[in-house]
C-alpha cells in the first residue's frame, strides 16, 4: 500500500512520515543514498507500507526550497534566533542565515532573546534597518509572544540560530504545552550544549515550526553556492541603491561611486551587515558559474 505525507521528524535514518490518518516510521529507499539524496523534514513523500512494518520511502516529490544547515526543506519563513548575550550575536553568522534563506525564496524573520540580560536596540535596529520583522523576547515575562505567532499562519517555519541562544526556550513559550528539552549555557566556554540534536515539526498557533539542532558555522557548500555577484541581490536593504552606483557591475566592495558605499556612511546600510557583505564576498569571489 502506498500513502502520501510529509516527513515530521528524522533521527539516524529512521523517519517518522505524518499522513492523513496516521504517522508512520520508515526508512529511506536505497536508491536515494545512491543518488547522494538524503530525506529532510518537511520533505512530501510516498511510503510503501509493508505489513511487517519494514516500511519505505519510495519517493520525494520536488521541493520548492531545501536548507543544508538546518537540514529542512519546503519551509515558508527561517526564524533566526539571536541572543543579545549568552552567547553573545555572530553578525556574520546572522547575516549568512539571511542570505541562504533570501537565496531560497524563504522569508527570514529575526527575533532577538534574552533581552533581560542586556539592551537590545542597537541589534534590533541593525536588523530592523533590512526591512525584516524583528521580534524580541525574554524568558523571565515571555514578552511578544501573541504577536510572534501571528507569523506562524497558514506556514512552515523553521527555527534556527547558534547553540545556546534559546531556540527551544522559545518554542516552548509559543507553544503553551511543549515542555522540550533545553540547556544549559557554559560559564566557561559561552555557548550552550546541542539540547535539539534532530529536526521535528509541531503544531504551534495556526501554523507548524521546526525545531532545529543548533550550530556554530555556515558554509556555502553544494546547492547553496552563490556567485559573489549575485551576492547583492540577497541583501533586502541594497535593492532600492544596486542600480545607483557610478559604474555598471559595481562589486560594492569601496569601488569610487558606489552607492551602497555611500548609503553605509550615511548610516541607512548597516556597518555591520555591509562587513557581513564583504567577508562574504570575498569568500565567494573564487566560486564559478561552472561549480553551481
């Protein structure tokens, strides 16, 4: 018998598939391992379910977008979790979070916790100055969470950030009856222990969010190469000024005339998200067409 679903959790390659009527565990068919596919969360497939319950992935139906880190795929909006301190914020880090989802027609949504611990408005102010929905949160009065779920309407949302930054923390607190797993933060080392070690959906509001493992790096690696100057175009703050440079083809990168350059120093562009822009760059420069 073949039934259709979608893939809710994933853990050592066993997969738990949500159907109509049921959920159902199974495993991944062979050939996908040798065609280099691995089933993510949020993945629509067919399982053949076998009465010994030696039940099997036959096929994945295309995606319209997948993330390597976190492992998902067919999301709406990537919810990038940020801490003011505790780990204190990686802009970098953020700012590649935004561009992968930018270059997957997902909505990035930013929101910042643990605004108990220290002021967070100059952080809320670099992101709000993108044109993204900044939200902030603290743990101790659970602030903002009824307008928080409004993005979760009719969406699938998945959750990500550094370890540590109060991922689940928040989750539980949107959620109302969720008590997951949390950690932790070491004194000592400044960031917190991998309480979520698998990607899982759930019913929150009127939408399903995802929980997912936290990390530490980004790389564009595989489908998420991008070429450096395409880079532009997956800053949302730099599309009204791409085309007001002196010089066709401006990199952005200090060129004379540049006119993102000048809205940096007039303070409209971000400091911090414009250094994002140049590591970035400079990370990519060497990536060809051919290697996409």
């Amino acid at each position: 018998m073949l039934l259709k679903g979608q893939i809710i959790k994933g853990v050592g390659g066993l997969y738990t598939v949500k159907t109509d009527g049921d959920t159902i565990k199974c495993k991944a068919k062979g050939k996908f391992r040798k065609e280099r596919i691995t089933p993510l969360v949020g993945d629509y497939v067919t399982v053949a379910v076998n009465g010994n319950n030696d039940n099997v992935i036959e096929e994945i139906e295309q995606r319209k977008n997948k993330l390597i880190r976190p492992p998902v795929a067919n999301i709406d909006k990537l919810i990038i979790v940020i801490s003011v301190a505790k780990p204190l914020p990686n802009t970098a880090v953020i700012d590649k979070m935004t561009v992968l989802a930018e270059k997957n027609n997902i909505k990035p949504v930013i929101v910042i916790t643990k605004t108990d611990l220290m002021d967070a408005e100059a952080l809320k102010e670099i992101y709000n100055s993108t044109g993204y929905n900044v939200y902030t949160f603290s743990d101790v009065d659970n602030c903002n969470t009824d307008e928080m779920l409004t993005e979760f309407d009719n969406c699938l949302c998945a959750f990500t950030g550094n370890s540590g930054v109060g991922k689940t923390t928040l989750i539980n607190a949107l959620s109302g009856g969720l008590n997951l797993e949390t950690g932790e933060i070491s004194d000592k080392l400044g960031r917190g222990r991998h309480t979520t070690r698998q990607a899982e959906i759930f019913a929150i509001g009127n939408g399903l969010v995802i929980d997912t493992a936290g990390f530490s790096s980004i790389d564009f690696v595989d489908d998420n190469k991008i070429l450096a100057e395409d880079l532009q175009y997956y800053f949302n703050e730099f599309s009204e000024y791409i085309n007001q440079c002196r010089f066709t083809g401006c990199s952005h990168m200090g060129d004379k005339g540049c006119k993102i350059c000048e809205m940096v120093e007039n303070g409209v562009i971000a400091p911090s998200r414009y250094e994002s822009y140049k590591l970035m760059y400079n990370e990519l420069k060497n990536i060809k067409k051919w290697q996409l």
